[in-house]
C-alpha cells in the first residue's frame, strides 16, 4: 500500500473536510463542490458510497 497516493473520492471532488471513525476503517469526507459526502474505506483505499448533503458541505461529524 503507498499511503502517499490520494484516494479518489468522486469526479468532480473538491475535499475540505474529512472525519475518521474512532471504531473502524472508515471515513467521511466532504466533497464540497459536489453537494456530496464521501464514505472511504481507510483500509481498502476506495470510495464505497457518495451521500447527497446538498449545497457546499463544510464540516463533517462521526457519532459514537
């Protein structure tokens, strides 16, 4: 695995905000000018889903 190559997190992404889940390999991450959040697997490197948030999510926040 090289840690230094970016992980992709949709096509048109613009990342400013990311949360990591203390309980797991998974992180948020805010695709500002997409309207989306992406959920990335931390382990396998890859994007496993995209959640419509609406117009320019800023911040992102991981309960529990």
């Amino acid at each position: 695995m090289n840690s230094g190559q970016p992980i992709p997190v949709g096509s048109y992404s613009y990342p400013l905000a990311i949360a990591l889940a203390p309980s797991g390999p998974l992180a948020v991450v805010a695709d500002t000018y997409a309207g989306r959040a992406a959920l990335v697997n931390t382990r396998t490197r890859r994007t496993i889903a995209q959640v419509t948030t609406g117009s320019y999510p800023v911040a992102i926040a991981i309960a529990g």
